[in-house]
C-alpha cells in the first residue's frame, strides 16, 4: 500500500481557506478599540465626563465580541489538521459569530432600557465634550469599518476538496476527486462588521441628538434616537442569529441546492432518491449523502459525473442500492 497516492483516499476536511487576512485585519480592529477603549475611560476619570465613561465602556463590550473574533480564527487555524473535527475547523468561527449576535441582543436590551429611562428622567447633557467624543467614535469605527469591510474577491483560500462515492450494492467502489465551491460569506467577521456597524450607528445617532440638543434645545431627542437604534441593532442581531444557528444546527434542506442534486441524481435513467442529507462544511461547501435506488447496474461513477456541475459539493457520498426481481420494487 505504499505506493498508494495518500491525498486521494486520505483527503483534508479542513474546507477553511488556508490564507486568510481576516485573522490579522480582526486583531487590528481589536487594538484600535482596546487603545480608543482605554484613553476614553482615562480621560472619563480625569475630566469627571461621564459621556467619555460610558462610550469607553461601550467599546469595551464591542472589543470583547471583536476579541472573541479573533481568538476563533487563531483557535480554528490552530486545531485546522484534528482529525476530532470530522469536517474542519470552520464551525468554531460560526460559533463565534452565533455568540457574538447574543451580545448584540444584550447591547440592544441595555440601549432600549437606558434611552426608555433617560426619556422620563432627563440627565444634563455636555454637548460640547459629548460632540467630539462622538465625532472620535465614528472615526475609530470608520477605520474599523474600512479593515472589516467585505472582501470576498480577495480572501478565498483553496482548501482541498473531496468527493466520497459508495456504493453498497454487493462491493464497495470509491471514488475521490478535488473541487473548488465558490466562496461564501465569513459570518465571524461578518459577525465582527455588525458590531462595527452598531458602534458607528451609535455615534452618528449621538451625533445628530447631541447636535439638536445643543442647537435647538431638543433633550428628548438623545433617548428616542437610542431607541431607534437599539430597534435596529436587534434586527441586525436578529438576521445574524438566524444565519449562524442554520448552520449550527445544520438547517440546511430547504435550500435550493438540494434540489438541484435531487435533481441531478433522478436525471440518472431508472433513478429514484430514496434519502438526501445536505449540510455546510464551509462558507459555501456542502457535504451531502443521498441514497438512491435503481433497477440498473449503476456505478457511483455514473451518479458522481450527475453531480459533478455543482461546484458546492465537495464531499459526496451515495450509496446505490439496486432493486432486483422479488424485491417487492415498482
């Protein structure tokens, strides 16, 4: 058996992209906000501001979600060849951002509770001192922005591909081959983004309550604009919670794609699917096992070329179980 090609029937699962910017674009962001964090909460002591002291604590919370951001692209690349993850390490960066969208909730709920307050026990405002901390605020988090911002056309790696054929007929064939499914969203760093997002939310509706405050003597806008934006945080949070647990809970079969295999495995003459198990394994890989049934001698290399214009599958396992007379098949 040593001169057996051990790539081709021992295959990676590890369907991360092996070069990745986010891991180092994350922890800029995480130092940006840690250093704006701490000089904030500094200068909230030193000038008695509690303007400054809330913001800078506010970052802190953002900072911790963006941290655990980060820790999971370190910890996936690090546990990226343990064979006790049956297909990668991917799911720990979805983990992340599943936990990171119950920060957002908790974010929201304390926005909501405070600007709910603040509207019936008006606190005095320092709109001078509040305006550049705002205005500072939207600037760390532009650049933040800027470092997270989507960049699907520069951070696919090539992870390698597998396709597994079986067929439990009478003998057992096998087949692998290597493929490249097109790349999908990083729902950590996506994850990472929203909390950018809701910070620079924050400071332009700070902005715009403090500026009406100050101008037009309109307190009550501050709170009704935390409301506003506590209101939009939880949608983002809501969307990104739904997204993450999909694939957590490996949601998967109400995608189109599955019936697009269907599809093709029936187009196979004398072909019916009898079981079909779609489920992620990447940001837009999919690992599938179907089960088909045939009065035909089909070989899973027949249902494999079915399958083969679907570049998303990349770990396939079919088992072919052939009808024969007396088997009680129509």
């Amino acid at each position: 058996m040593n001169d057996c090609d051990h790539a081709r029937w021992h295959p990676s699962h590890e369907y991360r992209p092996l070069e990745n910017r986010s891991e180092r674009q994350t922890w800029a962001v995480v130092l940006l906000t840690g250093l704006t964090m701490v000089a904030e909460i500094i200068a909230g002591y030193l000038f008695d501001s509690m303007a400054l002291l809330a913001d800078g604590w506010h970052m802190a919370s953002h900072m911790v979600a963006i941290g655990m951001a980060a820790l999971a692209y370190f910890f996936a690349r690090r546990y990226a060849q343990d064979r006790r993850f049956a297909f990668g390490t991917w799911k720990i960066e979805v983990l992340t951002g599943f936990a990171s969208a119950l920060l957002l909730v908790m974010v929201a709920l304390l926005m909501a509770y405070e600007s709910i307050w603040r509207l019936f026990e008006p606190a005095t405002i320092r709109f001078d001192q509040a305006l550049w901390v705002a205005v500072i605020g939207l600037l760390v988090n532009l650049a933040s922005a800027w470092l997270l911002r989507d960049s699907h056309g520069h951070d696919h790696g090539h992870a390698r591909h597998a396709d597994h054929d079986h067929d439990h007929d009478h003998d057992h064939d096998h087949d692998h081959d290597h493929d490249h499914g097109a790349g999908g969203r990083d729902l950590n760093r996506h994850a990472a983004f929203i909390h950018v997002l809701t910070d620079g939310l924050t400071s332009v509706a700070a902005i715009l309550a403090l500026l009406g405050g100050k101008l037009f003597g309109w307190a009550w806008l501050d709170p009704l604009i935390g409301v506003l934006g506590a209101i939009v945080i939880a949608f983002w949070a809501r969307g990104l919670l739904t997204e993450t647990g999909k694939v957590l809970l490996d949601r998967e079969m109400d995608s189109p794609l599955v019936e697009r295999v269907r599809a093709g495995l029936e187009a196979v003459p004398d072909t019916e699917v009898a079981d079909l198990h779609l489920w992620r394994v990447g940001r837009n890989q999919y690992s599938c096992v179907a089960s088909v049934v045939t009065h035909q001698s089909h070989s899973p290399d027949r249902y494999k070329a079915a399958l083969a214009r679907i570049p998303e599958l990349v770990h396939v396992t079919t088992e072919v179980n052939r009808c024969l007379a007396g088997d009680g098949c129509r």
